[in-house]
C-alpha cells in the first residue's frame, strides 16, 4: 500500500496513542486479584469469605503480549519516522514568497519559515509605529511630523458670597504640553505589509499541504 507524508505523520500519532494505551495495558498485566472480607484469618476456619464481599480481577492481557504489541509499534514507528526523514529532504513544492518571486523549497525549509520566520516577520510588522492621526501638527516633512497635545490642570477656588454661603470656583492653573517628533509610518502602509504576510502565510500552509503528498520513500 502506497503512503504519502501525510499518511505517515497521521500513522505516527496513531501510534503514539495505540502505544499509550498498550503502556497501560502492560502495567495492569502482572497479576490477578481476589479481593473479599472474613472474619478470621487464623485458625481452621480462617479466609472464608463473607458471602457477597468476594470480588475477583482478573488481567485482560498478559505480559508477554503487551510487550510484543510494544515492540511491533516501536518497529513501525522506527521506519516510519526514517522514511518521512529521507523524504522530508526530497519533497518540495513551489510556492510565492514575499517578494513575489517563485521559489521551490523542501519540507524543512517550509516548515522553518511557517512555525519559525512568519511568526517574527508578523509580530515586526504588528509592532511598526503608526504615525498619529486627529493631532496638531505643528510641523511637518516627507518623513516626520511634530505635533503637541495639551491638557489644562485645574485648581478649584474657595470664597464666600455676600451672604456668606461658599462658594467655588474651577480655573485653569497651568496646562501640561508634550511636544512629539513622529517618526511613525502611514496607518494604511503598515496593515497592507501586514495583509502581504498573511498571504504568504496561507501560501506556505498550501505548500506544506501540497509536499505532502509526496510518496513515501521505501527503505532498502
């Protein structure tokens, strides 16, 4: 029966899960157990079970099947993991990369840029400063913008009227102002690098699904 990579990696966490439970089974195939309540245990009439205490347990598997079970996973396991290893190598499929440009890349080199290089390319992305907008300029150039944003502190004031009630009164007693030299790029231009990156993202999950299919090399 003829098996692609895919079909191996699926193979091999169904192992994974069929060995798990062989490890189980191998843990409970030591012994049988009768377990049951008396009321002596010495004399001539001692062990005699209560009537309806006894239980008995007994191993579904034994030793020596678990272990040859375990072994025959292992086996499989061993040549399935170097067959994908030796076709890993081999495998490739094309795909667009950032730049547009079509390059033809193996199984490793797909899977390095995808769980490794697109996560660090996003998050750089993500992170670019986005120059601000709603602000006043106060100056500005092809590549930065300065702009201020003031905020008034206020103080409140105690009096007393004529009638002598209190009175208060809120002014302003000084204002905080921050200037900014803003380096930040166009909003616009940051999400569209982020989009391209998305893209290629999707193209290099097809390209892996696509190396995939590639059959399985049969070991000598």
């Amino acid at each position: 029966m003829t098996l692609t990579l895919g079909d191996g990696f699926s193979r091999r966490k169904q192992i994974e899960k069929e060995f798990s439970s062989w490890i189980n089974r191998l843990r409970l195939a030591g012994k049988d157990t009768i377990s049951y309540q008396t009321k002596v245990i010495e004399e001539e009439k001692k062990f005699i079970p209560i009537p309806g205490s006894k239980k008995e347990f007994k191993r579904n598997y034994s030793i020596e099947e678990c272990r040859s079970n375990l072994a025959e996973l292992i086996e499989e396991d061993q040549k399935l993991a170097l067959r994908i290893s030796i076709t890993n190598q081999k495998a490739k499929a094309k795909l667009l990369d950032l730049d547009g440009k079509e390059v033809e890349l193996t199984i490793p080199q797909l899977i390095l840029l995808k769980n490794d290089i697109a996560p660090k390319l996003e998050e750089t992305a993500q992170a670019i400063p986005k120059v601000a907008k709603g602000v006043e300029i106060i100056e500005s150039t092809d590549k930065i913008i300065k702009w201020r944003s003031i905020t008034p502190i206020y103080k409140i004031k105690q009096s007393l009227s004529e009638q002598g009630h209190k009175i208060e009164e809120e002014y302003i007693d000084y204002y905080n102002v921050v200037e900014n030299t803003d380096f930040g790029f166009d909003e616009r231009k940051v999400y569209d690098d982020i989009d391209k990156i998305h893209d290629w993202q999707h193209r290099l999950k097809v390209a892996i699904n696509q190396a995939n299919k590639t059959e399985l090399i049969e070991l000598d």
